[in-house]
C-alpha cells in the first residue's frame, strides 16, 4: 500500500512539473545573448534546433552534507550535442578546451568527439596547466599540434593570454568546454573573458557548453577592488561566486566588463538536472594541484596560502588538503610531510624539508571559506613580517584581509566586513542565473 501511493504520488508530481513547464526542455536548455535589434526570444541566433532529445534518465545516488539524495543525472552542455550541432556544421570551428573538456556518455574528448561528428575543428586553443593539463601552475606553455588529431595547439597563457586576431583568422565560431571549480583566482574564467573579448573584436560567436560548479552551493570572500586586477582576478567579485561557467559569461557580457564595454555574441548550452546545490565529483581533475573532490571543496580557503610562505600541498599528493612549513611549530602542528618535486610542482615550497602542519583530508564539507586555518598560522609563525608575499593581495583582491589579520581581527569580524559586498554582488548574480 505503501508503495502504491509512494508511486502514484511520484507520478502526480512528475506530471505538473512538465504541464507547469520546465527549465530543460529543448527550447530554453539554449540562452543567447544576441546582439540582433529584434531578437527571437526563443532563438536569438535565428538556428535551427534540432528536435532529437538527450538522454538524462539515468539515476545517481549523491551525499550532500550528510543527506541522502537520489536525483537525475547530470548532464552537461558538452554531452547535449543535438542542440549545438546546427551551430557548427559547414563552419570552421575553434575549440577552448583542455583535459576535463570530456563527454563522459560518450567516454571521449570533446575534441575527438566534434572530429567523428565531421565538425571542422580548424583550431583548439588550451589555458593554464595546457591541453592535457599537466603543466605547473604560472608555467610557459608552448604552442604545437596534437599528437592525437593533427590539430594546432594554441596557448592561452604566458604572454598569448587573449587569442590574436591573426590566431582567430578564418574561424567561425569558438566553442568554448572548461570545468571550472568556482573560485575567483582559478584562471579559467579569465580565459573566458579573453576569449570573449577577442571574438566580440572579430565578430565571432561564442558557445559555452556549461559544466557544474563544485562549489556552486555557497558564495563568499571579499570583492575584488579594481586596483588588485590581475590575471589571478579581473573582475568585482567575491572569491568564491557561485556561479557557472556559462552563468559567469552571462555576468561577462551583461556587466560590459569586456574591453569597451562591447558584446560578445554568446550561446550557452544550459546543463540538464542541475541546481546549484546539486554536489558534483568532478570525472577528471581540473588541473595537476586539485587532484579530488576535498582539495576543490578546500581550495578557495587554502589558495590564501600561495599568497604566503606557507605550502599549501604542493610536492606532495595531498595538494591543498594539507598545509605547513618548517618553521611552524611541532607541538601545535603534529601532522608531517616533506614536499618532494612531482607533476605540477617541479619546485614546491620547502622542497625536500620537513614541515609541520594540519591534515584536511576529512574535514567536512565546507560551504564557507575558512580563515581560522590562516589566521592561526599567522599568529604561530615566529616571523610574522615574513608571512605574507606580495601575491596575497592579488589573491585577496584587496590589501585590507592582510590588514585585518595583522591588526589581530577575528575570523568574524572579518567576515562581517565582507557583508555588504556580497549582498550587492548577489543581486547582481541574480540577473544571469541559469539554475536555481
């Protein structure tokens, strides 16, 4: 009997949620930002969309701080190839991809993928870490061809971090398929902004193909003060935005944050079963340092400590789950480990020495970045003019939360100084939401 009604009650609520209408159909799963005088609201870009429908049936069982939940697959815009394949036939396309671009219901690479579809993929251009991923963070990354398809290789990082014209010569349109993990300095949405100003200049569309935000679920961190630009952050947001990566491209175009406030002429293909709260682990690892789910969950509050001469993790295969040093002190600091060169981190802080710190790798699930870890290293280092480096204000966005913990302020007070800018940015974030 029980079942019965667990049944029919599924089935009820099943049938109003689709005659109420649903954000994943096949109309609105599109959202263009079109620069047309009198867009189709339905379809801005005036493209044919085809009518063949993706999977997403399949069920996962999912832990969200502690809870228990059975949901619909995700799906990702990479993974919904019906709805941007009209978009790139007969054109000459580039690809911004790296190693996380991956159609798992395919178990390929999107750039593979587009080339067994006979999409014209003239071009791939890769950001930070590289085409594969494996490059240290800040490191050269050269130009070339993949081995694999015969495709040119383009670097979006060094001093090549916005496309030529020249590099963009003869491309119709750029599709842009990069996990990101919701954190300001993580420079893929600056990679973002660079692609799109370069094709707003060469009046290129641009199409993002939305992957989940690992750490969608919260936002936090001071605003980025526009004399703290950097590639490490471009634009006046918190450190941790809660946003997409095609809800951010969304936030690019609308805000005029482009060079001469100009429009890029944008589609995002929406994922499908997603919400912001939705926990996602992630397939494959975004870059060489966040190697699991904890060390992206960890990593907008341990990133501080790059800013420091604390190491965060790197050299070893803990990276941003662990934090320490040498000089912190043992009997406050009972956890070891010694940094040693490895993929990712040719030359780590405190290479070959002994430090003594504090093991992450069960800390719960944050929704919240944590300062105490920061501020209680600081107070315990011997040395406190030596603790912070010239790139921790870069990473901050601001000088004032080096201020603060110099001047000895608690976590919530610091926090508390950070209010204001987030209740302005979250309306703000509220005009480009895709999800709920």
């Amino acid at each position: 009997m029980g079942l019965t009604f667990f049944k029919n009650t599924v089935l009820i609520t099943v049938i109003l949620f689709f005659s109420c209408g649903s954000q994943t159909t096949e109309k609105n799963r599109l959202v263009s930002d079109s620069l047309l005088e009198e867009p189709n609201l339905e379809n801005p870009l005036n493209l044919p969309l085809p009518r063949e429908e993706t999977k997403s049936n399949k069920k996962k069982v999912l832990i969200n701080t502690g809870e228990l939940r059975i949901v619909d697959e995700i799906v990702t815009g990479a993974e919904q190839f019906p709805l941007y394949a009209s978009f790139l036939e007969n054109k000459n396309v580039g690809v911004v991809a790296n190693q996380t671009s991956f159609l798992e219901n395919e178990n390929q690479h999107l750039v593979d993928f587009l080339i067994s579809k006979n999409v014209i993929v003239k071009k791939v251009f890769a950001p930070e870490h590289g085409f594969r991923g494996t490059a240290d963070a800040g490191e050269h990354v050269k130009d070339g061809v993949d081995s694999k398809t015969g495709v040119p290789l383009i670097s979006l990082y060094g001093n090549n971090k916005k496309p030529s014209q020249e590099q963009l010569k003869g491309i119709d349109v750029v599709v842009f398929d990069i996990q990101d993990v919701g954190a300001r300095f993580y420079t893929y949405i600056s990679t973002l902004h660079y692609v799109m100003e370069a094709c707003a200049e060469a009046g290129i569309p641009v199409i993002v193909l939305d992957r989940p935000n690992p750490n969608g679920h919260y936002i936090d961190g001071p605003i980025l003060e526009a004399a703290n630009q950097s590639f490490v952050g471009m634009h006046p947001i918190p450190v941790v935005h809660g946003m997409t990566i095609g809800e951010y491209a969304k936030m690019i175009n609308g805000e005029g944050w482009l060079k001469n406030k100009m429009k890029c002429e944008l589609t995002v293909v929406e994922i499908e079963n997603y919400t912001h709260d939705t926990p996602y682990a992630l397939p494959i690892k975004p870059s060489p340092n966040l190697p699991n789910d904890q060390a992206i969950n960890l990593y907008p509050s341990l990133c501080f400590f790059e800013g420091t001469f604390i190491n965060a993790g790197r050299g070893t295969d803990m990276q941003f789950q662990v934090f320490g040093a040498p000089s912190l002190p043992a009997s406050k600091y009972t956890f070891e480990y010694t940094p040693q060169s490895n993929e990712g981190a040719k030359n780590p802080k405190f290479n070959g020495q002994l430090c003594h710190g504090k093991d992450l790798r069960k800390e719960p699930r944050l929704n919240k970045i944590n300062l105490e870890w920061l501020i209680y290293a600081y107070n315990a280092n011997g040395k406190k003019k030596d603790f912070f480096n010239s790139f921790f204000v870069k990473l901050a966005g601001t000088d004032k939360l080096q201020q603060q913990i110099e001047q000895g302020l608690t976590a919530e007070e610091i926090r508390d100084s950070w209010k204001d800018g987030l209740a302005r940015f979250k309306k703000i974030r509220e005009k480009y939401l895709l999800y709920p």
